[in-house]
C-alpha cells in the first residue's frame, strides 16, 4: 500500500527496503533535499540538561537542515478528565500544523525503524513538496484522534515507553544520526 502526499506516492511500510543491506540507505552519498524541520513536544517544561542536550543537537542539525522545536504544556487548561486533556493537548498542536507539512506521530505503537530507515524517510519527506516535517511527541496519555488522522505516519522510538524529555534527546539525537547517513559521513558506522 502507498502513501500519497501532495501528489506524490510514498511507500508506507519503511520497515522494507529496495536496499538489500538493512545497514544501508538508499540515499547515501546523494543529494537530498534539507527538508525543514519542527519538533512538537507535550509536556512540562524542560530541565536545563535536557535544553542544554536539545540545543547542542539543534546546533548539529542547522549544518544540515532548518529546525525548530516547540514545548506544548501538558495539559493547557488543567482538565481533570484525562480525555479533556488529551483533545486540549491535540487542539493545540493540530493548529501548529499546516496543510504542506509532512507529520510523524512518535508513538508506542507506530512503525518499528531503524537509523537507515529514517534517513530514507526524511530523504523520502524531502521528495513530496512538502513545506516541512513535522515530528510529534505526545503528552503523558498520547496523542489525539484529531493528530493521529493528520499523521502521514506513526514511528516509534523505542519498544520502552519513553518520557517526553527522554523521546525528544532520542529523537534530535536519531535526526541528527539520519542526516549524517544520508550525506555518508563518519558518525554513523
């Protein structure tokens, strides 16, 4: 089954490959379109180690591709109805999203990727004329019906459930690693 985006066809299992070694990328050493990217995250505010680990990796990336991050507070409007919570929480990042944007919802139960395959999504997102990828991290009770729609896919990170600070030095560290396989240089090995 593919994925259409903008008029373009992803495949949308990116546990298989056209590559014969599951420690390749099809895009190595090609040029790959520096996709802008937005990292969504709900949750409280961040401790100054994982700002600092944040930044450094947003740093990294820059050489690479535009990024930016964005902390949604858990919970906006203090609900004590954890599903009142959930639809604020998705409110507010659904209107953070544009119609263009490319979307990864991380998530326990999305698609199970390694390295290689996330520089081939990223290198894939690059080719759909999308504006930008955007990449979820939920709140401490998940994402929204509204934002799990909206995804043009779901990943997860790890087969642990991870917090949203431990998901998101994860996550820039693993988009970091991405764009280093598809330019084929060393940090990867």
């Amino acid at each position: 089954m593919a994925v259409t985006f903008l008029g373009r066809h992803l495949p949308s299992n990116f546990n298989s490959s056209d590559t014969p070694d599951a420690r390749t990328c099809k895009y190595t050493g090609q040029s790959v379109r520096a996709i802008p990217m937005r990292v969504i995250t709900v949750g409280k505010k961040r401790s100054r180690g994982v700002q600092l680990i944040v930044d450094e990796y947003k740093d990294k990336l820059q050489h690479y591709c535009a990024i930016d991050d964005v902390l949604i507070r858990s919970n906006p409007k203090n609900a004590r109805d954890i599903k009142a919570q959930i639809e604020e929480e998705d409110f507010a990042v659904i209107n953070l999203i544009k119609s263009n944007d490319w979307v990864v919802v991380l998530d326990e139960h999305g698609q199970d990727v390694g390295s290689e395959r996330l520089a081939e999504l990223i290198g894939d997102a690059g080719l759909t004329g999308a504006s930008r990828m955007i990449f979820c991290i939920g709140g401490p009770y998940g994402h929204g019906k509204q934002l799990r729609k909206r995804a043009n896919v779901s990943l997860k990170l790890s087969s642990l459930v991870l917090n949203h600070q431990i998901a998101l030095i994860v996550l820039m560290e693993q988009l970091y690693r991405a764009w280093t396989i598809l330019k084929g240089q060393k940090y990867h090995h």
